[in-house]
C-alpha cells in the first residue's frame, strides 16, 4: 500500500509537470518581428482581409475599434476587447505582441487567448502582414473605453486549460493543399484560411470547440443557437467564380437576394480590398473539396 501511494504521487507529479509544460503560453520571436519595419499602407489591406472592424467596431462610433460586440457560445459570452492604440486597448503593445497575439493566442502579459479570437487562422499569417497590420492600427482613433469581461465560468475560466486545448487543436497548415493550386487559388487560400479566416464560423466544430477539418467549410450551428452557418463548399455553393466574387464586393446574391446577419460586416470589409483578392478567394473555393 505504501509503495502504490508513492507511486500514485509520482504519477501525480509526473502529470503536473506535462501539463504546464504543454500548456505554456507560446510567443513570436521578438528578433524575427524586430526585423521587418511595418508599412501602415500595406497594414490597412491587412485590416479589412481579416475583417478587423466587422467584430471589434464600437457601438456608439463603429469607427472606433473598442469593442463591446457579444459572441455567445456553449462555453460563455465572449466579448470584442479594444483594440485602439489607447492604454485600455493595444496602444502599449509592440509589433510582436500582436504577432504573438495573432499566431500563438498569447496576450503581452502571456495569458492564453480564448479562441474565440481566430488566432487558430491567423497562425498562418505571414509575420510581415501583422507588422504591417500593427503599424495601421497605431495610425487609428484612440479610445480609453475598458474592454468587456467575457462571462466565462468555471472551469472554462481557467486560463491555463487553454494551452491543453491549443495542444489538441492549434494545427499552423493549410487545409486545401492538393499541390497544384494556381498562383490566383494560392492567394485565395491565403485570404481564406488565414486573414479571413472563414473556417472559424463556416467549418463544423467538435465538443471542445476544435474545428473539424474533415468537414472544411461544410457549414456549422450557429454558436449563438440560432440557425445554421451555410456551407460554401461546391458541394453547397453552386454560384460561379463571378457571382461569388460579386457578393463579396456588393452583397448580392445571384438569387436576387441580400447578405445578412454578420456576413453583411464581413462583406463591408471584403468589399475595401482589391478585385483581384475577391477573385482570387472566388478561385479557391472552388477548389476546396466538395462535403454535403
């Protein structure tokens, strides 16, 4: 009994060891960010591809990025922090905290992100783009509105289990990788799966949250409990490379109809980038394997 006792706290010991160690927070390499110089023009195409605006907007002044918009889930309420260049939103943070923030989910004070804030997406952005998007972001309208809470209870608000998820599902990778993409279905893969990161709400998730990737942009419940997010695989969408480029710029369906819910935001945002981008999204989905 006394050797099984002592084996069983070995074991616990041994498990707490793995556990902080899988979950320690990961950050950018501040040497590698240190090296690039932003460009706030450049940043400024980055902020409408990854729909910035279209979450964090305000809601007294949507052209002041301090947040407040609710995203409900099983696990809690999220909440769109500030993220003006004010001491209540980023406006202490370096280039390489955003990077850190974008592609590892870790805060300056290195906290773990919840994934509500697609950092599963954007760990596939290119550290140039988030330099440039930093150098953008220090140019807007500051606001010292504080950031909302997330109303997130227990055990969800232990922020440490956040790295075990990250563990389980943050996979930096392209989903659509046949081998053979053109240059135009390369660059829409890029906008798609990292910027814009529509994976997040058009791809089924699994009971921890984890997108599932066999299923890419096959459509998934709303979070929110109302209604379905479609599915945008050629299997579902039947629209041309044209008409799907042109909902992306307008709005419009080829069914006569008109964007909606928060799709409308997303579209705002898209519609700010160049045509060749909108085309080149159009292209990937085309090539995204087709799932009912």
């Amino acid at each position: 009994m006394r050797n099984f006792a002592l084996i069983l706290v070995l074991l616990i010991v041994l498990g707490g060891a793995v556990f902080w160690v899988i979950t320690q927070p990961r950050t950018a390499d501040a040497a590698e960010v240190a090296a690039l110089t932003g460009d706030a023009a450049r940043g400024e195409a980055v902020f409408h591809a990854a729909g910035c605006a279209s979450c964090h907007a305000g809601e007294a002044d949507p052209a002041l990025l301090e947040g407040g918009m609710a995203f409900p889930s099983p696990f809690g309420t999220f909440h769109a922090p500030n993220i003006t260049p004010s001491a209540a939103g980023i406006g202490g943070w370096s280039a390489a905290d955003l990077a850190s923030a974008m592609q590892h989910g870790t805060s300056p004070a290195g906290a773990h992100y919840y994934p509500a804030f697609p950092y599963g997406s954007y760990a596939n952005a290119e550290t140039q783009d988030i330099v440039d998007l930093h150098a953008y972001l220090m140019t807007l309208p500051a606001s010292e509105t504080p950031s909302r809470p997330h109303e997130v209870g227990f055990p969800f608000n232990i922020r440490r289990t956040l790295g075990g998820w990250k563990f389980l599902f943050l996979r930096p990778g392209w989903v659509v990788d046949p081998g053979d993409l053109t240059e135009q279905e390369t660059r829409g893969r890029y906008l798609a799966e990292a910027l814009a990161h529509c994976g997040e709400c058009h791809t089924p998730r699994n009971a921890l949250g984890g997108l599932v990737r066999s299923r890419w942009l096959a459509g998934a419940e709303n979070p929110a409990g109302e209604g379905r997010v479609p599915g945008i695989t050629p299997a579902t969408l039947s629209w041309s490379e044209g008409e799907i480029a042109e909902y992306l710029s307008s709005g419009f369906t080829p069914e006569f109809d008109v964007v909606g819910g928060h799709m409308a935001a997303v579209v705002e945002e898209l519609a700010k980038l160049p045509a060749e981008d909108r085309a080149a999204i159009a292209a990937y989905l085309k090539r995204v394997p087709p799932v009912e």
